[in-house]
C-alpha cells in the first residue's frame, strides 16, 4: 500500500507539527479501534481489516527512516567498497 506523507498525517488523524508521541497514540488509538479481531463495530471485517492496514501503513510510513522508503534509492555505490 502507497501512501503519501501527507495522507499518512491524514490517516493518523494528526499534524505535521505532531510529536512522535502524538503520533504513537492516535497509531495505538487507531490500531485497537480497526484492529479486525476486536472490531465489534458494524463495519464488516473486511472493511475493518483494510482501515487497520492502511493506519498501520501510515505509522510505518511516518516513523521509517526517509531513505528506507526512499524508491529510488541507488546502491550501487556499495559494489565500490
């Protein structure tokens, strides 16, 4: 799942000024509430198994380091050590 860094804020329900802290909790809040297996809602499963994926996207996305998503990262400049 490709995502934005502004849609990840989005997704999160939080600011781009937001402190990491902030971020973890509205990923726990998130997390617990689409999580499919504690889902009670009247949401479906499914629906609740793709909002916890997109959410869980979203953290990953904000708290990997930008050149590990980096897709056009070249390494070819370790074949020269």
């Amino acid at each position: 799942m490709k995502i934005t860094r502004d849609d990840a804020f989005r997704i999160l329900g939080v600011q781009e000024e937001s402190s990491p802290d902030e971020v973890r909790s509205s990923y726990k809040r998130l997390a617990l509430k689409w999580h499919p297996d504690k889902h009670g809602g009247t949401q479906s499963k499914e629906e609740a198994t793709h909002k916890f994926q997109e959410v869980s996207a979203a953290y990953k996305k904000l708290t990997t380091n930008a050149a590990d998503m980096d897709d056009e990262t070249d390494d070819s400049d370790f074949m020269n050590i």
